[in-house]
C-alpha cells in the first residue's frame, strides 16, 4: 500500500496543471516503491483505482486527482532554508544511506505523533542504523549529512540491539547518541526536522531507565529507607523491551528507578530494605508464555527456588525483602 503500510511517506499534494497541457500523472510525492500512477490510478481496477495501492492517508483522491484533495504532511523545511542550512542538517545522503531514506525516517516521525502507538509504517530504523554506522568512514559521512537523523536512529533502535546483542550494546549506544547530541548541540534549534518531526516522546522515558534523570539521582531525603537491590540477571535483563508491556512496565521502571536511586545503598549490612527485581511479565509472555503448564510449572518452581537463594534472604527470612508484582498472572504459585 502506499503510505504507512508500505513505509512511504510523502510530501504536500502537488497537484499537476492539466490545463496547461502537461499530462497528469498524479501526485510525484505518492509514487515510491514501486508503486506508479498506472499501477494504482487505473480505472480498469475499479472506479477509484486500486484498492491495494491506499490507506486512510494516502487516497485515491489524494494521489490520483488534479484537485489532489486534502493536503498530507508536509516537509517542515523549503528547498530555499535548506540552502541556508549547516550541512550536518541537509541530509542528502551518502553512499550509505540515501535522501530518500531521511525523508522516510522523519516523516514516518512525524506521522506517529498524529496516529499515536498504533503507528505500524516504521522503515527499519535498525538497518538504517547498521548502515549511517556502518564503518568509520560511514559514521563520519553520516555526522557530515544528517547529525540529527544519526542521533534518532540510535536512539531508535535501542529496543532492538537490546534483544539482539544484551543490555550493555543498548547503553552504548544510548551514549553514543547523547554524545553526538552533545557536540552538536549549537546546531540543535537549527533543525526542524529534529525539533518538529521527531517523535521525542518515544524517547523521553530513556533518561530513567538509563539513570540520567537528575529528580532522581542527586540526593535522598533525609529518614528515607536505604534500599540494596539485587542484581538478579536474566530475570531482570531487557529493559527498554520489558517496559514496553503497558501497565505491568512498572515492574521495570521501579526497578530502575531504585537503581538509580541516590537511596540505593550498596553495602547490604547497611540496608534497611532489600528490592528482589524481576520482570515477571516479560518472564511469562517472552520465555515461558507457549511452554505447556507441567513445563512452565516447574520453571515457575525453579524461578522460586532461585529467589530463595538469595545471598541475604536468610538475615530475616525474606521480610525485609520487596517485590513488586505487577503481571497479570500469578506465576509463582507457592508464594501466597
């Protein structure tokens, strides 16, 4: 389909003058991919084309009529300001990753922040990353072209080389985008693209999950409980995944909240409360979800059992230990 199922994403409507004898071929912006005025304006496929070629945004009207119907999101920047423009904030390419692909990433941004989560017209940001960083001489071309750009595909595909190559490849990268964020930062009010098309609310829980919010991090009140948290692996490993599971990303975001906390105390004779994370949702739905009950059971005792174990459960018999269970299954039975 042209438009956010396909991944193509398309300038303002610029309807052509028929009447002044140019033969119509439909919108310009609407042909990517493959996809062609006769291919998807032919009325041999029925009176308003093909039905496959469109969606709710990219219509028959918009893409096949002179009057080019209502106007599609458009560039927030003209040809002439682009002229006036750093060149670290053209974005015209390199042999790595083309104009054509910026202009797809942003304006896939841009209509996230109009269609919210049920966005599902993303490019692939992590192919896109993998090649602006490609190799040395790609990184230094992509920083040379389209800083900003860089900077949101790495923070894009966080998610991604979490799961693919561990939590520590996410923060690295997680700091190379603040990095090169930093050391452009006079160009930053520049681009509008980043400013204006960048959907930055995907990105604004990172700070917290990462430990770079300061509200959280710079002091603990005065009487506070002086909390030890346990580093339990795999049962709490791929946060910024894990926090993607609706309200059950609590049991991420206290844990990580706490791991940054300037009350984390790290010298367990000193701590009031030992904190026991385990992203229990992400357990039942990722590693023990389509397990048959007898198998998933005794993953459920063996995850108890490992509790159990615990290096300072036995000081109290776990009642100093806290848990928070925020799955909506209970999946460790014998704990009632």
């Amino acid at each position: 389909m042209v438009g956010t199922q396909a991944g193509l994403w398309v300038l303002a409507a610029l309807p052509a003058d028929t009447r002044a004898g140019k033969v119509f071929a439909g919108n310009p912006a609407c042909w990517r991919g493959g996809f062609s005025f006769q291919a998807c304006c032919s009325l041999d496929s029925g009176p308003e084309g093909n039905p496959e070629c469109f969606d709710a945004f990219y219509t028959y009207r918009v893409c096949c009529t002179p009057d080019g119907g209502p106007a599609l999101l458009a560039d927030c920047r003209s040809p002439d300001e682009l002229r006036s423009l750093p060149r670290p904030l053209h974005c015209q390419g390199t042999p790595w990753v083309s104009a054509d692909d910026w202009e797809a990433y942003f304006h896939a941004h841009q209509l996230s922040q109009l269609i919210g989560t049920s966005f599902k017209g993303w490019p692939n940001a992590t192919d896109l990353m993998s090649r602006a960083n490609a190799s040395r001489g790609a990184l230094a071309a992509s920083k040379e072209d389209c800083i900003f750009g860089l900077v949101a595909v790495l923070l894009h595909s966080l998610p991604s080389l979490e799961v693919l190559h561990g939590d520590h490849a996410a923060v690295q990268a997680f700091s190379q985008a603040n990095s090169l964020r930093a050391k452009s930062a006079a160009l930053e009010s520049l681009d509008c693209r980043w400013n204006e098309m960048i959907n930055h609310a995907m990105f604004s829980h990172y700070t917290l999950l990462f430990g770079g919010d300061s509200r959280f991090t710079a002091r603990c009140p005065v009487g506070a409980p002086r909390i030890f948290v346990y580093d339990t692996g795999n049962i709490s490993d791929n946060p910024l995944t894990c926090a993607r599971t609706g309200f059950w990303a609590s049991e991420v975001y206290i844990h990580r909240f706490l791991r940054h906390s300037a009350c984390r105390e790290h010298d367990w004779r000193r701590a009031d409360l030992f904190f026991v994370p385990a992203y229990l949702t992400c357990w039942e739905l990722k590693k023990v979800g389509g397990l048959p009950s007898e198998r998933k059971a005794r993953e459920a005792q063996m995850l108890a059992d490992r509790i159990e174990a615990l290096p300072y459960w036995s000081r109290r018999d776990g009642f100093d230990h806290v848990f928070l269970f925020g799955a909506s299954a209970w999946q460790l039975p014998r704990w009632r």
